[in-house]
C-alpha cells in the first residue's frame, strides 16, 4: 500500500514538475514571440529559439495529455480543409466612407459635430491611423484564448479562417496581460488587417515565378489568396503579419475613448501600427494625412490613405452608423503612385510551360521609392486596348502593386516615330508558331530552348533539387552553348564544360559539380517537384511522394488511381498522366536514371513511421465510435498509410465502423483485410 502510493505520488511529483516545465516552456516562447513579432528586438537567434520549439515539442510528444491548444507548438495543425465553415458576426463588418480632399474631412468634421449637437467651434479629438491595404478579420477570443476567426465577407457573413489565422505568429493564441492592471474580459472580439509585408510579397512572387506559377498581382491579393488556402501548412510558410485597429464585440470592459482600446490590446500582445496618432482637431488630422502621403513609401507594407476615427466612445454610440458604414469613422484615400516615363522596347518572355508575355522596358524613373526600369503589360490583347506603341511616354502606377503597369499612354507627346508593336506569329526564341491560349499566346513546342531554359532553372530551384549556384545565369549559357538540352544533361555535364564559362572559376566550377553530385540523392517528393509537371507543386509532389514508393510506380499509375488520392483532383490527374505518357519525358527520366538520379522514396522520408500501417491503402466505412472520419484519417497518413475512397482489389484494409455501407460487401468479395476500430485502434497506436 505504501509502496504504492510512493509510486503514486513520485509519479504526481514528476507529471508535475512536467507539466510545469512545459508551462514555463511555453511562457518563454511566448516572451520571445512577443520581443520578435511585435516589439522588432529579438533576444536569442532563431536556432536558440527553434530548440526552445522542439524541447517543447519533445515534451509534448512524451506527454500528449498536456498539449493545450494555446501552446505555441498548436499554430500549424490538422489536415486541409475541403471548403471553409460561415460564420456569422455578431457586430456586423462594416466599410468606412471614403474621402479625397481637405474639404470633405473638414465637411465630415462640421456633420459630426451637427449630428451629435456639438458648437461648430469646438474642436473634436480623432484617431488617425494608416489604412493598411490588406484583407479585414475579426478575431474572437474566450476567457483569453483565440477560439475562432473569419473573413469580413459580405459584412454580416464570413467565412471560418481560424485555422489559417493560428498559423500567424503575431496572433496571441492566448492574450497576455504583462502588468495585471488590464483584466482579460471573457469575451473579446478583436477587428484587424491582415497583410502580407512587401518583402514577403517579393520573396513569394520571386519562388512563384522560378516555379512556373502566376504571380500575385499585389500584396493584398496575395494575402487575400493565402487568408483562403485551404491547406494551413502552406499558410504558414508565407508569413502573413496583422495589425489590431478596433474591437468588436466584448463583455465586462469599461473603456472611454478608442485609444485606450488600442492601447488595451497592444497591452494583450497584438500589434497596433506604431504610426497612430491621436489629432486633437481636423486641422491636425488634414496635416498628419498629408505628411503620411510623402512618407508611406518608406513602409514595408501598402498603405492606400489613412482612417479617421472619433477618439471619444461615448460619441460613436450617439452617431451611429448607416446601413453601409459608421458615422464616426472615414477614410482619407491617396491617390495611385505614379509617374511618366518613356517605353523603350517590348520584351517577350517565353515561361516554363510556353506562355508568352510582354514586358515593357522603360527608362528608369523613380516611382513611390524604387526605380523602375520594367512594367507588366499582362498581355497582348492589353497593348492593343491601350494603343501603346514603342517609344511612347506612358504613365506607369503602383496602385497597391509592387509590379508596376503601365496605365496609359501620353499620345500627345507622339512625334510619329513611334512604332506599332505586332504580336508575335512565332516564339521569340525557337521560331515554331505560336497559338492563342485564351489572351495568352503559347508556344508548343516541347524542344523550345527558352522553356527549355525555364525548366531546366526549375528543376535546378530551391524547392526542387536544391543544386547550389545552379542559377538562371549558368543555365542561360549552358543551354545556349549547347551543353544542355534538357535538365536531365545536367548530370552528364563535365568539369571541362564549366570552367570555361564565363564567371566561372576551378573552384566555382567544381563547386557546381560537387552541387550536382549532391543532388542525385535528393528525396522522391523533390524529384517529382523538379519535373516541372504541369499543375504539380512542391506540395503536390509531396502528396505523391508519400503515395507511391517510386516514381517508376507514379509514372504507371492510371487516372483512377491518381484521383483516388486524397488532395488529388481530375485536373491533376489528368496532367500527371500527359505528362508521363510523352514519348520525350519518359527517355528524360531514363537519362535521369542512367545518369544516378535517385527515383526512389528513401528510407528516411517522413511519413514512414508506424511500419503496419506505411505503404498500406486503407478505406474506411461507417461511423467510428471514438475518432471522427477526419482523425482516423490524419492518423493513417501520418503513420504512413494511403486513403483511398473505394474499395478494389489492391485495397489493403477496410476499417469498419457502426453502419458500414456497400463497401463491406465489397470488401468481403474481394477478400480484403476488414478491421473493426479496435483492431484498427491496435494497429495505428
Ligand atoms: S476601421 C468600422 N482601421 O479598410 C470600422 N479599417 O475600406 C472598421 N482598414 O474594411 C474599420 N486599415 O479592412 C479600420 N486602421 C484601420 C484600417 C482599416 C485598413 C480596412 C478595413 C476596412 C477597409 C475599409
């Protein structure tokens, strides 16, 4: 007895000291996301921080009865989601009206003060902060821990992003409270933008465009695109920001004025853009837009005019809002950054897949603090809606884009020398004939040096074989000396033929080839990427690696099978099949092979974990009793195992629970392996 309850208590003691351990884990981290995503003056370097992440980790690993969803180890979770819940706002989301001139603020000022039977004298206290141009959230936190978060939608309606949002590090997945003075209210909704950082705009265009993908025309519309990915992996690694500009819905809070609310949450530890400003008249508010006007293009982020807001609370609630916008708030909208400009040429870029585009190339000019030297034209049909012809002056504009485009053309700076620009009939680099491909035009033909170029930059990428100094450069000379024709050339290319390239030394030359060398062992999952399938990304690929053991077995696989993987469509399916059907692609993977390329899933890839369960196809039927259907399937595909919708004779194992269907029977036909939750519980743990 007594032994036992030492053992008892020794093991309370150290769940103890455990759970304590985790919790001061957690504290630190949190301290340390705080002094990085919001205060800009991080403490340790990102490897001590990243052992912080994984001793919490190992932590919780060992002990999973203790993970709670506000640890910072719970931002990235579950599966993707086939389609996003609506949820309704308790407050609706309203817009702000907009103003453009000195004479409507101070008109805004006068209908204020008349509407809420105030002397047109006396002068009224105003927030003024800048208007973010990203995408409006509401965040909904209970008893301090962030439960749920949504699109403005249409106002009344949004639709659920919370899994999306946790992944954003500036977002407390619990509020903090660091001098105890300010009570966490039990409920607190929480309205901000969100944006995606300039920088972070270009990184991600810049890994878009070496992988063939569309590029996002502006920050917001990209952070509009990854608010709404349905895969929150992805989400997170693209590094989303926010700012708090108000608060929604709350219970037990007495506040005054709409500066202490912003005070009040960057107190909880949300960022609240370090440029607002409390005016103490129209006057002061009409100069604070101005001097922000000149200034927003030393910001890392777009900002499209500023947001004029009562400071006093008392005053929001005897305005009121229309049906469309409160009365006591408005915007100040700048004008698109732009500037005049000559257009020197037309360039045509040929991509990966054969899509041709034009591109302006213009003398540079300082617009909103870059010097432009380029524009997009979109495409061909735009250069003949907008009459732009070579060597005109036209006005260029960055309208909440970091690309600029050309908006106009000046025609009456035309001397008559400037020349009408012809689409091309052919591909500016092979010569074969173009054809029309919705506005695009597109070159078909598979030897086309230029998408030879791109494809084989691709295949060389970060995100697919990873061959250090292998960029567009090197590529560009090797293809136009002829050493490559295709990427699978690369593995065969000799020491001889680099060193004598341009910038190229001994030493870089055969740091290249130890780069090659290295890159013959790349996993399967990077392999698939590099191909360059059409509508394959690194994701897809990943999604496939983990299906098939070999490429050999992706290469043979049938449009059904393909589309019976989870996250696979008919769309993707369809390509992936077109692709390994081409007589060329497959002598390119032969090349591959006889030239070392490893086509194999390796022993270490990630999700081979639970040895019963990897590399087995598993259907479920019926309802489970103690996992919903989306558990039970993250807990096959995390230990490895393969869903698949219907039951075949390749079928590994039904797992079946309480009124199974037609499968069953299937299943028994076909002699498949049945488990009933138990024996699938046995197995999976
Ligand atoms: S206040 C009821 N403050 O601008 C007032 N909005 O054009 C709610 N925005 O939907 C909005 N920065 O997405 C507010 N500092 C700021 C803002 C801001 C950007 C966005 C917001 C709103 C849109 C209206």
């Amino acid at each position: 007895m007594a032994g036992e309850f030492c053992c008892n208590y020794a093991a309370l003691c150290m769940t103890l000291t455990i759970k304590e351990k985790i919790e001061q884990l957690r504290d630190t981290i949190r301290y340390h996301d705080r002094r990085y995503y919001l205060e800009n003056n991080p403490e340790i370097t990102d490897y001590e921080y990243d052992q912080l992440i994984q001793e919490l980790q190992h932590l919780e690993k060992t002990h999973p009865d203790l993970i709670t969803a506000d640890s910072p180890t719970q931002r990235v979770g579950g599966e993707p989601l086939t389609q996003f819940a609506t949820i309704d706002h308790k407050i609706p989301m309203l817009s702000i009206d907009n103003t453009y001139s000195d004479k409507e603020l101070k008109e805004f000022d006068q209908r204020i003060k008349r509407m809420a039977g105030i002397d047109t004298h006396r002068d009224i206290e105003y927030v003024v902060e800048l208007k973010i141009d990203g995408v409006a959230v509401t965040l909904w936190f209970e008893k301090g821990l962030f439960v749920r978060g949504a699109t403005r939608g249409d106002g009344f309606k949004g639709d659920d992003v919370t899994a999306n949002l946790r992944t954003i590090r500036q977002i407390p997945l619990k509020l903090e409270s660091p001098d105890r003075r300010q009570k966490i209210p039990s409920v607190l909704e929480i309205r901000g933008e969100i944006y995606l950082p300039n920088k972070e705009f270009q990184r991600l265009n810049d890994d878009r465009e070496e992988a063939g993908e569309p590029q996002f025309a502006n920050p917001r519309n990209a952070a509009a695109g990854t608010l709404k990915l349905l895969d929150p992996r992805i989400t997170a690694k693209r590094r989303l920001c926010i700012f708090a500009y108000a608060i929604g819905y709350f219970e037990e809070l007495e506040l005054t004025t709409h500066r202490d609310c912003l005070e009040m949450l960057r107190g909880f530890g949300l960022p609240v853009n370090p440029h607002t400003r409390l005016c103490e008249n129209i006057e002061k508010v009409i100069q604070y837009c101005k001097d922000w006007d000149k200034r927003r293009s030393e910001l890392d982020y777009m900002v499209d005019g500023m947001v004029i807001k009562v400071n006093s609370l008392a005053l929001h609630g005897r305005l009121g809002a229309t049906s469309k916008a409160p009365r006591w708030v408005i915007s100040y909208k700048y004008q698109p950054e732009q500037a005049i400009t000559k257009l020197e040429e037309i360039d045509i870029q040929v991509g990966k897949t054969g899509t041709i585009t034009p591109v302006a190339n213009l003398t540079p000019v300082l617009l909103a603090g870059t010097t432009v030297s380029r524009a997009t034209l979109h495409n061909f049909e735009e250069i003949c809606r907008k009459d732009i012809r070579v060597g005109d002056y036209v006005v260029v504009q960055k309208a909440g884009e970091i690309i600029p485009q050309v908006v106009s053309v000046l025609k009456e700076k035309r001397t008559g020398k400037e020349r009408i620009f012809h689409e091309p009939a052919t591909c500016p680099e092979c010569k074969s004939t173009v054809s029309k491909d919705g506005v695009y035009l597109r070159c078909h033909n598979p030897l086309c040096l230029s998408q030879a170029k791109r494809r084989i930059q691709y295949f060389a990428s970060r995100h697919a074989m990873d061959i250090e100094g292998f960029g567009p450069a090197l590529v560009e000379q090797l293809v136009d000396k002829g050493f490559l024709k295709d990427y699978a050339d690369i593995y065969y290319l000799k020491f001889d033929d680099l060193v004598n390239l341009e910038r190229m030394g001994e030493k870089s030359a055969s740091n290249v080839m130890h780069a090659v060398e290295e890159s013959k062992n790349r996993d399967l999952d990077r392999l698939i990427c590099a191909l360059g399938i059409s509508n394959v990304g690194f994701h897809t690929a990943e999604v496939l690696a983990n299906h098939f053991d070999s490429l050999d077995t992706l290469a043979n696989a049938t449009q059904e099978e393909l589309e019976e993987i989870y996250e696979i469509g008919p769309v993707v399916a369809e390509s992936i099949v077109d692709f390994f059907r081409n007589e060329h692609t497959r002598d390119i993977i032969e090349k591959l092979k006889a030239g070392g390329v490893n086509t194999k899933k390796l022993v270490s890839q990630k999700f081979v974990k639970n040895p019963k369960v990897a590399g087995k196809s598993f259907v479920i039927t019926g309802t489970l009793q103690k996992y919903s259907r989306d558990e039970a399937e993250a807990l096959i595909k995390n230990s490895g195992g393969r869903l698949i919708s219907s039951v075949s004779k390749k079928t590994d194992y039904l797992v079946v629970g309480e009124d199974p269907g037609s499968k069953l029977d299937k299943a028994r036909e076909l002699n498949v392996h049945i488990l009933d939750e138990e024996a699938f519980e046995k197995m999976i743990k």
